[in-house]
C-alpha cells in the first residue's frame, strides 16, 4: 500500500538524517496545483515547509532547487545584494548541497520557514505598483550578476516549446490534451510560429537570470513602511518556486501585469493578456525602467513571453500545476481566446510609455 504524502514527509525526513523528531504534520496546500506542501513541526517547537510531488521530472525539480540554493548563497555572500539575502526561503542542506528525496516514483523537499510579513492589497493603488516596479528592478538586477556563474538548466523555453510541438503533432493529440482537433491546429500553428519569433530575435543569445514567473499575491510578502501613509513597501519574503527557471527578465512581467492590474490578482483565476495594457501596467513597467532600463527589443518580447506562458504551462504543462478541472477550464480559453486576443492587440504603448524607438 502507498503510503500518504503526509506519511511521504516523515519518510523523506527520516531517510535524509538530519535528526530531530517530528512532531506534527499539517497541510497547508494552496489546493490548485497538484503538489502538496505540508508545515512540519519539530522537536523544540521550530517548523520547516516540506512540498511532495510526483508529477513530472524529479531530476528537473532537483537541478532548480539546485539552483534555488546556488542563487540565496550568492545573494547573502555579496554585500551589494544583502538586502535580499532574507527574501528566498532556504532548502534545507547538507554537506553545503540541497537536500532533496526521492523513492523513485514521488519526491520531496524541505524549506526552512520563512518569516511572513504582510500581503498586498488585492488590488493596489498607483503609488503601490510604481513601488512593485521599483522592488522588481532591484531585485532582477540583483540576479543579473548570477547569469555568468549559475550552470545552466536542462530547460530552455526554445526546448519546451520543440516538446510541446512534438506532442501536437501526435495522432493522440486531441485526447491527450482533452481538447477538439480544430483547437489543437491553433495550438500547433501558435507554437511553430513562437519558435520563429525566437529564432528571429536570436532569444539564444539573451542574458538569462533566475526568474520565478508566478507572482500571485499568495506567494510572497511585504514590509510596510511607517511613512507615506503605508503605501510604501519592500519586498520581504518568497516561498513558492514551481515556475522557477533561468531566462530572460522579461518573464516576469506577465504576472506582474496581473499583480497591478485595476480588477487586481485574486478576482477570478483567468490568464486574458487585456492586462498587459492596461494604465497601471504602463506605470510598473515606468517605475521599473528608471532603476533597471529595458531596451526596446525585451518590451517587444514582453507579448512573446506571455504566449510562451499559455503555451507551456497552461497547455504542455497544465495537468501537472492545475487541478484536473481548471486545467480543462485553462487550455479551452486559451485554444478559443487568449492566443487569438493576443495576436489582435497593438503592444506599441508599451514601447511608448518608456519613450523607445519601435
């Protein structure tokens, strides 16, 4: 008999030895995606985060962490990066390595607790989404030195999108991704054309910095300052990594639109792009381009960047984030709509807004 994720946590915590019984296991899984992440209270009273999984690659999800780790040790041991040296929450090591575990079917990891100041509004107020831009900024040019010295990921965005072509070119299609066989042709007449538009913008070629792409509300915290009537903030903590990957800057953006925009993040769970054009966006994008400049080729990229979003993870990779149902709900939106509206919408005021040359 399989034992439970829960059952999972104490396994993996007893096989990695790092000694301390636990206490008690208590699940705080957000319940949309399908992994499951668990609090775990040890002896003495301190608590660690452990996240189970068992779909897709344990050799991908134990290089990120890897990674992961690599990135919060270069930002405590540079003294112009200390300020973020709190904001990742820790994998647990050993050995000076990340501890990750694995029984060959179902895999695990355990993060230190991170502190958790307050969230943002559910929707934020200008002088709020100038500041969002700001912390951004900071904390991309924070990563940037990292580009030359992190190794690099098994991934890409180029190869993903190769792999989702390849799964719609099957004969199996249409089951395989529960949609109709006319949707399935846009899907694959999007993807082959989004590889082009890399090709042609030679994406290889492009400096590349860990992102973490999901910028949902649930998945960090700020601290308030006492001044400005509490509008003002930096960022303080981030415990959620499942869209980690080392890329352009650019796809991070996206869910920032989502972040600032006027009907704010948590409304209703949609992926339209009529965010990305929308006044506040202009002004985080602004905000952003006065600490850390964008040239005119990365804006241009920002509605590639959210087409590669739909494409691999609403569409290739849909089933391993979301809940069987929205997964459904999300990959017929985009097959109907979202790539459609996307390709219609004039993106010119993005480069406008920043006073760069189209």
């Amino acid at each position: 008999m399989e034992a439970s994720p829960a059952g999972v946590v104490r396994a993996a915590w007893a096989d990695l030895g790092v000694g301390r019984d636990i206490l008690d296991v208590r699940e705080i899984s957000a319940n949309v995606s399908t992994n499951r992440v668990y609090r775990v209270t040890l002896e003495g009273g301190d608590t660690v985060v452990c996240k189970v999984s068992s779909y897709g690659s344990y050799f991908l999800f134990a290089e990120d962490h890897d990674r992961l780790h690599r990135c919060a040790k270069m930002l405590v041991g540079n003294p112009e990066t200390q300020r973020w040296a709190p904001f990742l929450a820790n994998v647990l090591e050993r050995d000076g390595r990340p501890l990750t575990w694995y029984d060959g079917s179902i895999w695990a990891v355990f993060y230190q607790d991170v502190p958790r100041a307050e969230s943002l509004p559910r929707i934020l107020s200008v002088s709020q989404v100038e500041n969002l831009g700001r912390e951004m900024a900071e904390f991309h040019a924070a990563c940037t030195p990292m580009a030359k010295q992190l190794p690099p990921t098994s991934n890409s965005v180029k190869g993903d999108l190769i792999h989702l072509l390849d799964l719609l070119e099957s004969p199996f299609a249409a089951k395989n991704f529960n949609l109709a066989p006319e949707h399935i042709g846009v899907l694959h007449r999007d993807t082959h054309q989004l590889l082009l538009q890399f090709e042609a913008v030679h994406y290889d070629e492009w400096l590349r910095i860990p992102v973490l792409i999901d910028w949902n509300l649930g998945n960090f915290s700020v601290l308030f300052s006492n001044t400005d009537q509490g509008q003002g903030f930096r960022l303080f903590s981030r415990w959620d990594y499942d869209w980690f990957r080392l890329e352009s800057r650019v796809f991070d953006f996206y869910f920032l639109s989502r972040v600032s925009s006027s009907t704010g993040d948590r409304t209703t769970f949609t992926y339209s792009p009529h965010t990305l054009l929308e006044p506040r966006f202009l002004a985080l994008l602004r905000a952003y381009h006065g600490v850390y400049p964008l040239t005119a080729d990365e804006v241009r990229f920002i509605p590639l960047a959210y087409r590669f979003f739909l494409l691999n993870y609403v569409i290739r990779e849909g089933a391993r984030f979301f809940r069987d149902d929205l997964c459904r709900q999300f990959r017929e939106e985009v097959a109907r709509r979202y790539l459609r509206q996307v390709a219609q919408l004039d993106f010119s005021p993005l480069l406008e807004a920043l006073e760069l040359e189209g």
